[in-house]
C-alpha cells in the first residue's frame, strides 16, 4: 500500500496534537516586520506579535511561503518514504500560497504531488486537512483523500466576531477614520465565510450582540441538522473563547467535545486580538 503524505501551511491553525497525531506538516506563512523575516509559528506567535504591534503603531505584513519552501517539505516527505503528496492550502483568493505550492510540485517531475485549494482557512481548512489525513488513514488513495476534504468544505460555516477594528485600520482596509468612529460607536463587525474569502457580514454595536449575531447565524445555518465537528478560534483571548462555546451550548445542540485553537499569526494580525469565531461541520 502506498504512503501519502499530508501537508498544509500554518494558515491552517491545526493545533499542533492534531497535526503530530496524523504526520501532518505545515509549511509556515511568512511574517514580515521591515527588513525582518519570521516563520509563523515556528519563530513567532501571536504574543509577541501584538506586543510590537501596539508599541510600533504598525501591522507587519505576510506573505506565502515560497516554492523553495515547500519544495523542502516535498523532498522531506518523500525522503521520509513517502509515495505520493497531498497538499493543502489556503484558499487561493486569499493568498499566493497555493500558486505557491503548486509551484514547487512542478519542480519535482516525477514525483507524484497533489495540491488543493481548500478555498478556506483556520479551521475550516483545518477540518479538510484532517478529513484528508483520516481518509488515507484508512487506506484510502490521493483520489479518497481529495473527495474526503471536498465533502467536508460542502457542509462548514465559519463566523467570526472582532472585538476592534484597529488592526484592520492599520492594514489599510478601511480608513483611520471610519475605524476611529467605529471603535466610538462600539461596531464589532461580524466576519463569515463565502466564496473562498473571509467578507465582512454585517456590523453590529456591542461585544455582547456581536456574539449573540455570530450564534444565531449558527442556528440558522445548522438548520436543525446534526453539527459532527465543531471548533472555537480566538486570537489571544481564549477566556472569551471559552465564554462564547457557552452561549454556543445555550442555543443549539452542540458536539460533546469543542475544539479550542488559536488563530495563527498568519491571519490574527488581520482580525486582530480579542476576535472568537465558530467553525463548523454539519451532518448531510
């Protein structure tokens, strides 16, 4: 029987247990302040990340890992005894990663490299990758593992609360102003899922609204089905996590066990600290 080798990129936010667990790598996104280079994750999280950021008054920006790096992630599995790879990745509208990948694959002729865009991220990119990862568990080939992660993107939902719009100001997104009254009329804007891109849903007043929107949204959405997976994100504040999977138990029937993860530098320093979302993965 074949090995197949299952890689992603940090953007993924896959707690670490879970990725040892089933031998996944994740390639890491890069993060940049000026002249200086950090592999996300790897040398730097979210900690210090937003320690600079509030003493510098300026977001660092990221950028995909190259093909060179995941060319070594390639080389590394295959000299691991790997046959075959499956990658995937963040969603290509939101980053050059997969081009990225997909790059570096076609460095290696021969050589048996699947790379998928996941059109997703965190969690909901994560719970494909695991998907992907049980399904060659099982024996299954590259071709199983793909309609695996597919099936699973079909059936997730991910919302997402901010707790400021700062660090979406400093990114540039919106203007300084609009952010500045937004953060006097205490907007928490509301962050979903759609077509591969993380869009701003709806803008609501108050923290505590924000999460009430974010579980009616859930409800909604879980439509009375079964939720099999489900997932809390926060970005350095996982009290509030845990506070939010409480209104999450309140509403709606949810999995015995929730997972807990923080969202990765990769994407944190766009949402910004204090952000919770739900990821999550309804029955057929």
């Amino acid at each position: 029987m074949s090995r197949i080798a299952i890689i992603t990129d940090t953007d993924s936010s896959l707690p670490a247990e879970l990725a040892k667990k089933y031998g996944i790598v994740q390639v890491p996104i890069i993060i940049q302040f000026g002249d200086e280079s950090f592999r996300d994750v790897y040398e730097i999280n979210n900690e210090t990340i937003f320690a600079r950021i509030d003493k510098e008054g300026k977001l660092p920006t990221t950028a995909a890992p190259s093909p060179g790096q995941f060319m070594e992630a390639f080389k590394a599995a295959f000299d691991s005894g790997a046959d075959a790879i499956l990658c995937l990745n963040i969603s290509s509208e939101m980053s050059a990663t997969y081009a990225s990948a997909r790059q570096a694959a076609e460095m290696l002729p021969g050589k048996r490299i699947e790379v998928m865009d996941t059109r997703s991220l965190g969690m909901g990119q994560g719970y494909m990758v695991l998907a992907a990862a049980e399904a060659v568990a099982k024996g299954g080939s590259i071709e199983d593992a793909i309609v695996a992660a597919e099936d699973i993107r079909s059936r997730t939902y991910l919302f997402g609360a901010l707790a400021t719009l700062k660090y979406i100001a400093m990114s540039g997104r919106v203007s300084h102003l609009a952010a500045g009254m937004a953060g006097l009329l205490d907007i928490k804007p509301i962050l979903a899922l759609q077509n591969g891109k993380l869009e701003l849903l709806e803008k609501i007043r108050t923290q505590g609204k924000s999460w009430a929107r974010a579980v009616e949204l859930t409800v909604e959405k879980a439509a009375g089905r079964k939720i099999e997976k489900m997932a809390v994100m926060n970005v350095k504040c996982p009290e509030a996590a845990q506070q939010f999977e409480g209104q999450l138990r309140a509403a709606l029937p949810c999995p015995a066990e929730i997972l807990h993860a923080g969202m990765n530098p990769g994407l944190s320093i766009h949402t910004g600290a204090g952000m919770v979302a739900v990821v999550f993965v309804v029955a057929k």
